[in-house]
C-alpha cells in the first residue's frame, strides 16, 4: 500500500509524504526541490532555501529524489525572459519533470501515485495501466472558475494547452484531492463525481507562527498586514483602494505589504506615503515576527484555494479579514476570529477595514480565540486526516482491482 508523492516543486507536498511516511504508507517522495540538506551539496541547497524558504524534509535519505534540472529551467525562464515565454518555460518544465517520474515509474511499483496537476498526466496514464491508484494533487481551484473569476495573464496558445493538460489529468486521476471545499466545490461544478473529490484542509505550522508574549497594543498606529503576491487574483488592487478610503478618516491606519511584486503593483499610489510599508518578500521566521507586530491580516482573494497565511495569522493570534472566495474561511468564525466579505466588494471592504481601526481593543482581545481555531490546522492535524483519506481510497482501490481481477500486462 505505498505511495509515490511527486511535485515538479515543493508547496505543501512534503508534508503529504511526511503524513504519509509516518504511516507507513510512503515509497518515495519525489520533488523539484531538494528534500535534504545534502541534495545539491550545501552551497545549492542553502541558495534555494533563500530564494524559497525551502528546508530539509524529515524523511529517510533512500526515499527522497531530486530533479534539479526542473526548477533550473522555471528559474532561469523567470530571471531571463519576459513573462510571456517564461510561464512557456514553466509549463515545460513541469511537464518535463512528469516525463521523468514515468520513466522510472516502474523500478518503483508503488501502489498509488500522488502528483501536482500540470505534472501527472504521464505518470497516471502509465501508474493506471500497472493497476496503481492515480491521485491528483490540485492546490488550486478548477480552472474553469479561475477563468471565470480572474482571467489568465497566459498567451492564448499556451493557456489552452495548460487546460488540455489540466482536463487530461482530471479524467485519468481516480481521485482529486483538493485543499479546501471551496476548491473542491468548482470541481464538482465543473461536472467531477462527487464521490472523486476531497478536501482535506491544510495546516499552519504553531511551534513558529505564535502570538505576542503581551497583549496587543491598543494605542498608536492600527496595523494590517497583507502577505502574498501583490496580485490581481489576490484582489490587491481592491485592498489598496480599500485602505485609501479608510486612511482618508482614520491616517493612524498603516497597511504593510509582504511579499513579492506581481501583476496588480500599479494599483499602489505613486507615491507610496507613511500608511503603507513596503517590506517586499521575507522568511518564514520574520513573516511570524511581522504578524506579532500586526493587528489583522487582510486577504481579499478574488480566487485563493486555501490562503496559509489565514492560519499562520491565526496562529499568531492575529485576527483576519478574507473574502468569500479563500479557501480558509473555514477557519473564520465572524466576531470570533476575523470577518468574510463579499468578493470584489470594495464597499464591504472599506467598512470593514475602518471598523476595525475603530475596534482595535476587541481585536486585541481576539487573540486567544485566534489561536485556538488555528490549533484545529497545525500541520499535524493534516497529517492524520490526510493519511486517514489516502489510506481509506487505497483500500477502497484494492477491494474493487480484486472484484474486477488485474489489469491485462
């Protein structure tokens, strides 16, 4: 009953295979980044751990492979070329590192295969004809509602050809395991049985992310923080425009950004003036040390199929503000640990944004309830739902492959 986790990168796959190994259930797990401190040799391993926060895995040397050569190619695509032939550059990549799990897909015989969409369509053609169990690891929403909701910034031609891909990989997976059930919900809307999809909401890591040792401050500057890619997906562009409204009436309000530039950075004022704090992309260890210093996360996604950070912030003790499209609003109990505002509503947002200014003393005293609901989504608390789910269809595709008798050679 082992399983083969692959990933043309990292995301939270580790921590799937590490669910998995801690069961038992783990053949290999298979990766674009390095899994342990000796991958790449210690030069290599700590750049990459820089520029991606990546760390060693815990998980036995004889089970974790590298593939350096996929993200040299989505590295160098970023650092060369323009957008355009760089999200190329990334496509092939992943489908390159999916060509390489099939070819040794057989030395393996794993009992099941786990892999990223985009970078599964050949090993499930191969892992379904050996009678392996083939599950579709999508971190995202279907791509038919991320068109609907956003759009795609993708050439034509390459679009197409990510959602050909997409499709293939959906009709040949026995499962889909998505991070949240809103995700999974615009699977089953896009015509997926019911009974192929799953959620199993991820996890927050609480040794690092906790909350201040004292009480937040209810005096001085009311603080929000926004972490992600300033992005139209993330409904950046809304959040800016939100919090010039609110700072018009209440210019003790600041607003630091976390992380990288993307698509939607024109939406920040010309002039960036003292209520908004640039801090660009930081580590995990400073982004925890940034929530204790913060009053309330903010993430009003127009698309996000889970948001980390809404647990990571609640974690921290931190209250939020989301829309009705993250996938972590599961973790949102309105009045209790943070708000749910309509999607692409810039009204909502705005009142919501200077209402909190306004209630600052209650936001402060939300804190213990924050970190209670955060303590439902640790990462071990995904890793024994996970592992229950993986082990529940394996046995479950087992008793049907002997009902029906082995697949022909």
């Amino acid at each position: 009953m082992a399983v083969l986790v692959t990933h043309p990168g990292r995301q939270h796959s580790h921590q799937a295979a590490v669910a998995l190994h801690r069961q038992g259930l783990l053949t290999g797990y298979w990766s674009g980044a390095p899994s342990l401190a000796r991958q790449g040799g210690v030069l290599l391993s700590g750049l990459l751990s820089r520029l991606h926060g990546y760390g060693p895995v815990d998980l036995p040397a004889h089970k974790a492979r590298w593939r350096p050569l996929t993200p040299g190619l989505r590295r160098l695509g970023g650092a060369l070329l323009p957008r355009k032939p760089a999200a190329w550059v990334d496509y092939v990549a992943c489908r390159e590192f999916d060509r390489w799990v099939a070819r040794r897909l057989r030395a393996t015989a794993p009992a099941a295969v786990l892999c990223c969409e985009i970078s599964a369509a050949a090993t499930f053609r191969l892992a379904r004809y050996d009678g392996a169990l083939a599950l579709l690891d999508a971190p995202s929403l279907h791509h038919a509602a991320q068109d609907r909701l956003h759009g795609t910034t993708d050439p034509p031609s390459l679009h197409r050809r990510i959602v050909a891909t997409k499709d293939a990989e959906i009709a040949t997976a026995h499962h889909i395991l998505t991070v949240s059930p809103i995700a999974r919900e615009t699977y089953v809307a896009a015509g997926v049985a019911e009974d192929r999809v799953h959620s199993v909401l991820l996890g927050a890591d609480l040794e690092l992310f906790t909350p201040p040792r004292e009480t937040r401050s209810s005096d001085g500057p009311f603080r929000f923080v926004f972490a992600g890619a300033r992005i139209r997906r993330k409904a950046f562009d809304l959040l800016v425009k939100a919090f010039e409204e609110a700072y018009r009436s209440r210019p003790d309000a600041r607003l630091a950004l976390v992380g990288p530039a993307g698509d939607a950075e024109s939406a920040l004022p010309r002039e960036c003036h003292a209520g908004i704090e640039i801090l660009g992309p930081v580590g995990q260890q400073e982004l925890a040390e940034v929530f204790r210093r913060s009053h309330c996360l903010v993430l009003p996604s127009r698309n996000d199929s889970y948001g980390m950070v809404v647990a990571e912030a609640l974690a921290s003790g931190l209250p939020v503000v989301v829309s009705e499209m993250v996938g972590s609003k599961e973790l949102v109990r309105p009045e209790e640990t943070g708000w749910i505002v309509p999607v692409d509503d810039l009204d909502a947002l705005t009142r919501r944004l200077l209402a909190c200014v306004d209630q600052r003393a209650r936001l402060a005293g939300m804190g213990p309830t924050c970190r209670t609901m955060a303590e439902t989504a640790s990462w071990e608390a995904y890793h024994r739902r996970f592992a229950e789910l993986v082990r529940e269809l394996l046995q479950a595709h087992r008793e049907d492959t002997g009902r029906r008798g082995s697949p022909p050679p």
